[in-house]
C-alpha cells in the first residue's frame, strides 16, 4: 500500500512538473507572439514612413492642385484604389501620364505603401478619402519633416583623437585666448596670451600648418572672406589693427602682414559685415569703431557704452550689429544708419560673450554670472535665462 501510494505521490508530482513547464511553454509563446507583432508593427510603421516621406519629397504646388481638381471631380471622396492611382499619375508617373502598372518590384512595393499610406491618413476609417483628410495629413507631416530637417542639420561631434596628427597634442604653454574657424580653408587660427603670434591649424587633423608672426600680443581676431580672398585681422595691444593672408597662391606672401594702421585705443572685439565690407572694432573706452579695411581709415563711431565693449555680432540678414560690454548691457545697432535700436538690460555683472542663432533668431549671451541669457534683438526685454553652472561663463 506505501508502494502503491509513493507511486502515486510520485507520479502526481511529475503531473505538476509537466503542467507547470506547459504554462512556461505557454507564456514564452504568448511573449514571442507579442514580440513578433511588435516587430511587424515597427516594420509596418517604417514602411508608412517611407511611403509618406516619398510622397512629400515629390509634392509641389502644380501637383498638389492636380490633385486637388480629381478629389473634386470625384465629389470630394475617392476610394483607395482611385488614390493610389491620383498618386502615380501625379507624384510617381513622367508628365501626368495615365499608365498604371504593378510589375516590378518596385511598383509592388509603391503599391503596398499607398495602400498603408490610405489607412494611415482616413483617419475616419470609413474607407473613403476627402480632400479635408489629405491636406490635414499633408501639412502634419510637412511640419514633422521639417522639424526632423532642423535636427539632422545639428552637428555632431565625436572625438578624434586617433586620427589627430602628432602636432595636434601639443600642448600650449599659455591659455588659448581666442579661436576662429575658417571652413573655407578647412582650418582654425588661435591666439595665445602674451604670444606675439597666430597659429594656424588643419580643422581635421589638428596638424600646425603655420605660424604667424606678429609686432605685438594680438587680443582679438577675426577672419574677412572677399574677392575670393582669405585674410585675418587682428587687434594688437599696441593699439593698432593688422591684416594677414592666408590663401595666397605666392607661398612666400602666405601668412604674411597685409597691412596694419593705428586706431584710438586697444581694441577687444572685432567683427567683419560683409555686406557692407566695414569692420567693427570695439574698443576699451565703450566705443564701437567702423573701418574701411581697404583705405584703412575710419569711417564712423558707434557711441552708447560706458564701460570696453568685449564682444561684437554681425546679424547679417537684419543689417543689426549686436554689441556686449562690461557695462552689464548689451546694444542692438542699424549697421546702415549707426542708430541705436535696442539696449538690452539685465546682466547684473559685465557681459564678456554674445552669440547669434539665425534659425531661431535668438541671440544667448553670458559672463560673470553663472547664467547664460537668451535675447530676442526685436524686443527691449530679457526672454528667458538659462541656468544650470556653478561658476562663471568666460
């Protein structure tokens, strides 16, 4: 009897075991199943995607009103086969022609998408398309891909110290004081302080292609593209602005002095306008100087801060010079009349650096205060700051 029922103990056990590695075998089926269509959803989202991006791409205005003349000459609805055959006669097919054909692979998969495509955009589900629908979902994703077009034109950087050339790693013996990238060229230029010179780099490989020479300590630098033409010039300590080649084609006139000429005072900031082919210079005393680089002679005087004027912005599309100063304030100038538009109040300490982003129009300066500050050069008033750092932006 013991036998028999060690037997049935035993047997009743391995019964459970069996059922609870069925269950196990149950749910792992379950979650490959919830996987496999997660999967195909993701697929079939990226093939939407496809299918609506194509379809954007080859959207204009003379294709949109045709487009626009077959959904009303169907009474404002057309069926999913009317619509994939509206979308190749308008979008796919060379001059509106009216062939329709699914043969190749391609053509297949055209055909696959749209039908995608249909469902996505009849939101309504009731298996017909009006126009209403289509515009709606046309201007949606024309904004999304526009918003994606701004995020891809971010640049991303990497490190690439593996690839820097030797003389790349170099290490200065005085801090890097100011730094200017010259695309054109493909290369960048940095000043040191209390160095009386410009060194000049390869932008990709960090390779020393030169060194400049100069008569004193430059303090501000700045690079002028015209005429085909690539030079740098640079504010000295001894109180004159110099010129320097850097694409001559006559090695020995390349990184040489162009020219330099005196101005009143030492210079911190300098900024170039091409439009107007006039240098900006500011200087120690809160003036703001215009030269014509050319006749190397000044042309006006920009007067409204108190204290040296540390930074300087062309904003070339508004015909705007923006000015940074140690006087806690910023000013906004018409490059064309030299009036002061804006004064821009709210650094409670001087204003040591300014930038501009022309997608946003906004511009963000920083100094002695642990915020950086974001301006609008339309309106008189702070937008909003941006916090976070716990020590001085210079």
């Amino acid at each position: 009897l013991k036998s028999n029922m060690d037997e049935s103990v035993g047997s009743y056990s391995r019964s459970l075991d069996s059922d609870k590695r069925l269950n196990e075998t149950i749910a792992s089926v379950e979650r490959f199943k919830m996987l496999a269509s997660q999967d195909m959803y993701s697929k079939l989202r990226n093939e939407r995607e496809k299918a609506t991006f194509s379809m954007m791409m080859k959207m204009n205005p003379a294709a949109l009103t045709n487009i626009r003349k077959e959904f009303f000459a169907r009474e404002d609805e057309i069926s999913l086969e009317e619509f994939m055959y509206i979308i190749q006669k308008h979008l796919i097919n060379k001059n509106g022609e009216d062939d329709f054909v699914m043969e190749t692979p391609e053509q297949r998969e055209f055909g696959i998408n749209m039908y995608e495509l249909f469902k996505d955009i009849d939101i309504n589900g009731d298996g017909n398309l009006e126009w209403q629908e289509f515009t709606s979902f046309t201007v949606e994703k024309a904004n999304l891909l526009n918003k994606r077009a701004k995020l891809t034109s971010i640049a991303h950087y990497h490190d690439s110290s593996d690839v820097l050339d030797p003389s790349a790693k170099y290490r200065h013996r005085h801090d890097i004081s100011r730094f200017i990238n010259i695309p054109s060229l493909k290369q960048f230029a940095v000043l040191e302080d209390h160095k009386n010179a410009i060194f000049v780099f390869n932008s990709r490989l960090g390779k020393h292609i030169a060194t400049i020479n100069t008569e004193s300590a430059p303090i501000a630098i700045e690079q002028i593209n015209d005429h085909d033409k690539v030079t740098v010039v640079t504010a000295g300590a001894d109180m004159t602005l110099s010129t320097y080649s850097l694409d001559d084609p006559n090695p020995k006139r390349r990184h040489k002095r162009l020219s330099t000429w005196a101005c009143p005072g030492v210079q911190i900031g300098l900024a170039y306008a091409p439009e107007t082919q006039l240098l900006y210079s500011g200087g120690t005393n809160g003036n703001i100087y215009s030269w014509n680089i050319q006749e190397r002679n000044l042309v006006s005087t920009l007067v409204g801060h108190t204290d040296i004027v540390m930074r300087l912005l062309v904003l070339q599309k508004l015909n705007n010079i923006a000015s940074a100063s140690l006087d806690k304030t910023i000013a906004m100038w018409d490059s064309h009349t030299n009036e002061q538009l804006l004064r821009l109040e709210g650094h409670k300490k001087g204003v040591f650096d300014l930038t501009y982003n022309p997608n946003f129009r906004l511009m963000v300066s920083c100094g002695f205060e642990h915020d950086a500050f974001v301006w609008s050069p339309f309106v008189n008033s702070l937008v909003y700051r941006l916090k976070g750092h716990h020590a001085s932006l210079v």
